[in-house]
C-alpha cells in the first residue's frame, strides 16, 4: 500500500490513433483489466479542441469559474477534481509529473508527447485502412519509423503545399510506435517488418500482459534493520529517543514516500508493535529475524524473505537521513539496467544499507554464502549482477547528502540531532494517525520508549567513547564531507 504522500514517479503510455478508430473503447477495457489485476492506474484523456468543463451549469463550482476564478477545486469524501484556467496548452510530461504513485498511467492522445505509444487501427475507419497500407508500403519498402510516411505518400502525387501553410503531421505510426492495436492485416504485417508487437483488437488480455512485462512499475518493499540491543548505544537503536521520539519513527517518515511496502525486521517485535497502530495507513509489518544470530547477511535473509516486492530496499534504521529520493533513484536505475544490486559507493566503499536488491536473485545467493559460513553482504556482490551508485549520482539525487550518516553511540546521536535541527530539505510529509490511535495505549508504549533511553545512553557513554569503532567529531565531519 503505497503511502499517498509518494515521490515515486509514474510511468506512462499513450494510446493513439485517428477519429473513431476505438481508443477510448480499448483504453476503458486496459484500464479494467489492469486494475483487476491489482494495478493502480492513473489516466489522462486529450481534448484537442479548445474549452470543456466538467462542472454542471447550477452548482456552486460552476458559479465560482463564472464569477471569475481562474481556478477551482472541487473536494468532495473520497473524490477531488480541480479545474484552472492557463495560458496555452499543458504539456504531457508536466500532467504525468503531477500524478506520481500511479503503477501506470494510460494517456489517450497526446501523439506528440514523446511517450511510448500503441497505434490504434480499425478496420471500419476508412481513415485507418488508408493509414495501414501507407503503413505497410513504408516497412516493404525499408523506411525507418522516423519517416513520415503521410507526406512521404502525398509528395509522390501532390504539388507542394504554399509557403507558410500550415502541416500536417500525419497521425501515423512513427519511432514511439511500441505497439499496433488492429483488426487490419496489413498493419499487423507492416508491424511485424518492424518488430512491434501486434495484438487485435479484442485481445486485451494479451496488451496487457505486454503492458505489466514492459512498462508498469516495479513495485518496492523498504525493509527497515531495526535489530534489537546495540552495545555501543546502551539500548535498542529503533528505540532510541531523536528528537523526542523513537528513532524508528523518523525512518518510517522518511521512507515513506519511497515505499509500496514498509517492513521492519526486528527481534523485539512486541516492543515494536506500537508502529502498526501509529502508521495504520502503511499498513505496516513486523518481521522476527528468521536465524538466531546476528550479521549483516542474516538480516538481509530476513529482510529479502519477507518482502512481497522484486525490488527491496534495505535502510538500518540508524541511518538518521536516509533518503526517498535515493530509493527511487536506485530503482530507477535497477529498471534501466537490469542489474541485481544497485549500491551507492563512495571512497569508504559500498554502502550496502542504503541500497537495492532484487529479491529473486539476491535470496539464492545470501541462502548459499550463509551456508558457507559468510556473514558479510558484500559477500554476493560477486555472484549477482551489480550496478554501482556513484557518489556523483548521490548528490544529484539528493543535493543535501549527508545519506549514509549513521549513529552507533550517544555521541553519534547528539551530534545528528543536531545536524537533523539545520536539515530544510526536508520535512516529514507523512505524520502518525492521531485519531486513530487508542488515547493511552499507544502513547504510552512510544513514551515509556522514549523514557528510559537517555538514562541508559547515558550509562553506555562511558563504554562507548573507548570503542575503537565510534567515530569521532573528526570523523562525522569526514562522514558529512563524504556526502557532499
């Protein structure tokens, strides 16, 4: 259940074609069967001709735009629609940019967008038959799909137009042409020349499953390493008072926006169980580790296991400034190449708990190292397929770094809180369900969280300040200029 506050961008597809060729028919039966499948379909209809409305002459909407506002939103339980008056015309990234969340989005129109397109023919549209055999001649005769095959046909028996008249595109197929709907054997043949894939017109069945292999988006489980006791820190991490509230919390805020899916692997999962009643719009689980010691890769074991997702995020739940837009960055990029892995690095190395795996690689691997004996997680790195995340491409993502900062000690966490007090680039748009919580129950359970952490903190600091492995001032300051 993706949380509605999502930066997750939507792909999309549009479905063209001529006057009465059936797109609006076809993209009401996609959109059917997708969400029947379980989909989340977002869609967006062209109306090429200047002035619609979608209020009812009377209402009270309809009087506010006939009064004058340039733009009215109309919010309703369970329904909202907005309608605004601009200059020009929209462009279609800027509509699909505006929808995220969405496994898909189908457009109707918008041939020009540069979208991956589906040409709609029907054989009872004579506009459609013509377009067809110009179609089928262009691919016999070895045209690419970048030629505009309309003027290609009309210059070889028309004068030229006269200067300055206006163009005719041509609604045609052309190199944005992923697929061909039609009952037309001749734009199945020239289709096939081309190496597109084909489908009648009744076939959504089979449209379908190409749109879900090829363009839906993967869906993401984030798996939060919450663990349990921490030595350096005195106390449970998850736990651990920041800003107020157990750490845990801020994770789940921060991620999100990112996520499909939000586990949490964890050994303490009764002291846990406070989250599910405070994030009950996540619908958020609560997963046991599943072997009886620790290590990086048996919590990677954990996480891959009980993620329902192909594409898992795993974050530790001390990475104080974990980011989103990092989640989605990584996942576009495992889409783009294929890899199994995809890890930010920098000169300390991998950064294997901000990073993204594919579940059905991935769980094979970890099965077979852990079985050998390894407790790393870069020990799969070899045996998959990995696609490192550079330190460039991280700043990019997000300007402000400071990602992969983590806190092992009370020192650590002082000094994020207050790094976290000068962090304006970000605010939690997800906050927990108040009126949804029992009055006392869950409030006590995240207090008495809170409550009796900095005590124990403070006994712990003592042992920690002479752990060889916190880091000192010099080094959260190299941490920080790490990420920037």
């Amino acid at each position: 259940m993706i949380s509605n506050t999502s930066i997750i961008p939507s792909p999309a597809v549009s479905v063209v074609g001529r006057h009465n060729s059936g797109k609006t028919t076809l993209v009401e039966a996609v959109i059917a069967r997708l969400v029947a499948d379980g989909l989340d379909i977002g869609s967006v209809k062209h109306h090429g001709h200047v002035g619609f409305d979608i209020d009812i002459p009377g209402k009270d909407s309809y009087r506010h735009r006939a009064a004058g506002a340039s733009e009215t939103v109309i919010s309703a339980p369970g329904q909202v629609a907005c309608i605004k008056t601009i200059s020009g015309e929209a462009e279609c990234s800027q509509l699909v940019k505006s929808m995220p969340g969405h496994d898909l989005v189908i457009v109707e129109g918008y041939r020009k967008s540069g979208l991956p397109s589906i040409e709609v023919m029907r054989a009872a549209n004579t506009a459609d038959t013509n377009v067809a055999q110009i179609f089928l001649k262009a691919a016999q005769s070895g045209q690419p799909l970048t030629t505009d095959f309309i003027q290609a046909a009309r210059a070889s028996h028309t004068p030229a137009p006269d200067p300055g008249a206006p163009v005719d595109a041509g609604k045609i197929p052309q190199a944005s042409t992923v697929a061909v709907v039609s009952d037309i054997p001749s734009a199945h043949e020239a289709a096939g020349i081309y190496g597109i894939p084909a489908f009648n017109l009744n076939d959504v069945d089979g449209l379908c499953a190409f749109l879900r292999e090829r363009y839906a988006r993967p869906r993401i489980s984030v798996v939060l390493q919450a663990g349990g006791e921490s030595r350096r820190m005195g106390h449970s991490k998850a736990l651990v008072s920041f800003e107020g509230r157990p750490l845990i919390m801020r994770l789940i805020e921060r991620v999100a926006p990112a996520a499909d899916e939000i586990i949490v692997t964890t050994n303490e999962a009764k002291k846990l169980a406070f989250l599910q009643q405070e994030y009950p719009q996540l619908s958020l689980r609560l997963e046991t580790d599943r072997l009886d010691y620790r290590g990086a890769l048996p919590g990677m074991l954990t996480a891959l296991s009980a993620a329902h997702n192909e594409q898992v995020a795993i974050i530790a739940c001390d990475m104080v400034f974990a980011s989103p837009r990092l989640i989605v960055a990584e996942s576009q990029e495992m889409q783009r190449t294929g890899a199994d892995v995809v890890v930010p690095v920098n000169r300390n190395g991998f950064e294997p708990f901000h990073a993204l795996y594919r579940r059905s690689s991935c769980l094979p691997q970890i099965e077979v190292r852990l079985k050998q004996g390894e407790s790393r997680a870069q020990a799969i790195f070899p045996f998959v397929s990995l696609c490192e995340f550079p330190q460039a491409k991280v700043l990019e993502t997000e300007p402000g770094g400071r990602c992969f900062i983590n806190v092992n000690t009370p020192d650590d966490l002082d000094f994020a809180e207050r790094l976290a007090e000068k962090d304006t680039l970000w605010k939690p748009a997800l906050q927990p369900a108040e009126h949804n919580r029992p009055s006392c129950a869950v409030k006590k359970s995240s207090q008495q969280a809170v409550s009796q952490l900095k005590e124990d903190a403070q006994r712990a600091a003592s042992q920690s300040a002479v752990d060889q492995s916190s880091f000192s001032q010099t080094n959260q300051d190299s941490q920080i200029e790490e990420c920037r």
